[in-house]
C-alpha cells in the first residue's frame, strides 16, 4: 500500500504486517539507550529517587565519547542496569512514560520500533524485528496506521534531518548497474516467488537466486538454466571449507556470546582473509575447517544442527516468511539499504542470515536439552539478528569480500541445504 505524504514523497506500507506492543518490556533490555542532548537535559532535570526509591542516590545517564557523538544525534545514553535492562523498565512498564507522557521518553523510545528508508520511489515504512510484537505480529494492520505512521515518518525526519541514503549507483552485480526501476522489476518478481506459500521457504529463496542467476545470464547473453531448483538435500549439498569459513564468521558477527566493543560491529574482511590463508596453508596440520556454532550452553557441529528437528511450518513459517519480506519490502537488505552491495550479492547474504537463524534457534534447543525448535527459540534468534544487522556495517573491504563470495547460487543452494 501506498500512502501520499504531502510534503515530497510517497510513503509505501507493507501488506500484511500489523504491530502493537505486546507490554513484555524485552525491547528495553540489551543496550544503552541512546539520548539527543534534548532528551538528555529533558529526563535528566527530573529528580527521579523523589519518584521512586530504587533511583536515589543512582548515576543514571553517561556522556557519550567523542566518536560516538560524531556518528549520529545522540550525546548521552541511559547507564544499563545491572540486570541488563534499562533503569527505567518497571514492572515491564516503561516509568518515564508511566509519569509523564511518550513525548518525555528519549526521542529513540519514542519512535521505537518504526522504521523508515529513503529510495527513489518514496519512503518504505518497516517494523524492528527487535520488538516481540513485531516478531509475532501482533495488533492491527499497518495499512490500517496510516495517519499514526506518518507521524512517526515526522520525528524520524526530525531525528535524523540528513539522512537521505545515497541510492544513485544500484548494480544488479558489481560493474553491471541498473536503474531504479528496473530493481523494482526485479523485487517484484521476488515476492511473488516469496509469497508461493504453498512451498517451502527453502524452495522459494532457491527459486529466487535462480530467476537473479538467469537474468544475470541473460545480460551476458549466456543461455539460462532450469527455474526449478534441484532438491535441497544436505548429503548432495555439502558445504565446501570456504562456506564453513563464512558461516562461522557471520556466526560470530551476528550471535555474539559477549557484548562487542567499538571495533568488532563491522564484518572483518582481513581478519576473515588471514583465518583463510592460515586454514590453507596449515590445513594438514589443522584439518578441514568445521562449522561450529557457539551459545552460552555450549558448541555445536553441523551433524547434531541438522539432526535437531525444526518444524517450518504454521508460526514458526510465518514467523520466517515475514521477517525475509520485511528486510526485502524495506529495502535493508542491498544498495544503501545494507552496506552498497549488488542486488545479488545482497540477497544470498540473506539467505545466508536465514540458515545462520535455523542454525542458531537449532542450537538453542540443543542448549536447552529440548527435543525440537520451539517458537521462542526462533523468536530469540530473529530479534537477535535484527539488532546485530541493525549495529553491524560493512566497510570497502568487507563489502567486497560479501561481493565476491555471494555472487554464487551454488554456494547459496548450500546455505539452503544445510539449514
């Protein structure tokens, strides 16, 4: 749906999202709340310990360093409580809100979870999947916000009055570009092979790659190859040392055990190259590389991933299908909207963020001793890597790295395969 904005630019609303808070008070835990120095003088001037005894006597904001403050709007942050939740999170209830208004939260609360990209043809709203109620798609419709949307289109603007994402240089491939319309061909063609929700998600993302694949033939005048997929099947697909290598570091990236430090949002394109050489040069010392994916509860390898019974169906596909629909409805996943990749190496680093969640809410259950994937597993993982895109960044080199091993739909129906 689209929805006129006066002021210049048409605002697209996705179809078949709805959000409402589902009150679980989860979004409020896992990071400090970042606050402009309007929110900061705003909250800061009350005397909360008059409020509330648990705030006397409590250090409660902290001054952003320098590097930081030049990256955005913000310049102070709330101090994460001890339990990992923001200070202010009581009763699952945020208290500022609860004393005051929504307009005297920091302006980030405020606008939380709604999103909104810039592109030639108009704004596209999206929902974080950060949010649990986004995630389960809870409340009404978006299409049925308009109005609500477009207010929260306004603070986005004043929040971030110079972000206009530079989408000037689209490329199918690298060196191969392409005109904003004829992406839009393209995306159209890729919802409807992602809506065929009678098969499944594995199928039509296989089925995706190889409509990219034929028309990247056809550019280069090369005959095209079968649209239908091969099975997907683990023993025909095995995954080669430099998927395993990939895998682990995006696992890595995207599933950190521990909080990450300033350097380590960005994917590492030379330490990723020295791993190689080291794997290689000292491979009949070390072996073959193996995939092993690590939680709190412990490592696991592929064989015992891909033994741990995952039901994609019902929820846990609905779940799935809107989460690849969101980040590709909203544009997040190539261009200016993650990192200037090429619309196809953007789209398999999706399909390689699909299998890492299979994999990861597989290793869950596994921590957990359970007998299969539930839905909180899956849900976990979801909000997991939508944070951890939302932080992370690619530079020159960690782009071309993503460019050069995501051009291939092999690789990509090996992805498939072992998830």
């Amino acid at each position: 749906m689209s929805q006129e904005n006066s002021s210049v630019a048409t605002l697209h609303i996705p179809e078949g999202i709805n959000y409402e808070c589902t009150g679980c008070g989860k979004c409020c835990g896992g990071w400090s709340v970042p606050m402009t120095d309007a929110d900061y003088d705003r909250i800061s001037a009350i005397d909360w310990g008059k409020r509330k005894d648990k705030f006397l006597g409590r250090d409660l904001f902290r001054a952003l360093p320098e590097h930081d403050q030049k990256t955005g709007p913000y310049t102070h942050s709330i101090k994460v409580g001890d339990d990992g939740f923001c200070p202010f999170l009581v009763d699952n209830l945020c208290f500022i809100h609860s004393q005051f208004e929504s307009k005297t939260k920091p302006s980030i609360c405020q606008l939380f979870p709604y999103c909104f990209n810039e592109t030639p043809s108009g704004i596209y709203a999206s929902i974080s999947f950060v949010s649990v109620g986004a995630v389960k798609n809870a409340g009404r419709p978006l299409v049925e916000q308009a109005d609500y949307l477009q207010q929260k289109l306004g603070e986005f603007r004043a929040l971030y009055p110079d972000h206009h994402p530079n989408w000037s240089a689209v490329e199918f491939v690298k060196q191969m570009p392409m005109t904003w319309d004829e992406y839009l061909g393209h995306e159209a063609q890729m919802f409807e092979m992602l809506g065929r929700r009678e098969m499944p998600i594995k199928e039509r993302l296989a089925r995706i790659s190889i409509y990219l694949n034929n028309c990247y033939r056809k550019m280069r005048g090369v005959a095209e190859i079968d649209a239908n997929p091969p099975a997907l099947d683990a023993a025909a697909f095995k995954l080669k040392d430099a998927d395993i290598r990939l895998l682990n570091t995006l696992h890595q990236l995207y599933f950190p055990l521990k909080p990450l430090t300033r350097g380590d949002h960005n994917f590492s394109a030379v330490s990723f190259m020295l791993d190689g050489f080291r794997k290689t040069v000292f491979a009949p010392l070390l072996g073959k590389p193996k995939l092993k994916l690590a939680t709190v509860q412990g490592r696991y390898g592929l064989e015992e991933l891909l033994a741990m019974p995952f039901k994609e169906e019902g929820e846990m596909e609905d779940m799935l299908y809107r989460y690849l629909f969101s980040r590709i409805f909203g544009k997040l996943y190539f261009g200016a909207g993650y990192g200037q990749l090429s619309l196809m190496a953007g789209f398999h680093h999706l399909v390689a963020v699909y299998a890492l969640i299979k994999l990861h809410a597989r290793a869950l259950a596994l921590g957990r001793g359970e007998k299969e994937v539930s839905e909180s597993d899956l849900v976990a993982c979801l909000r997991t890597v939508e944070k951890r895109l939302g932080d992370s960044s690619l530079d020159g080199y960690g782009a071309a790295i993503f460019e050069l091993f995501f051009q291939s739909k092999d690789r990509c129906f090996r992805f498939l395969a072992n998830s």
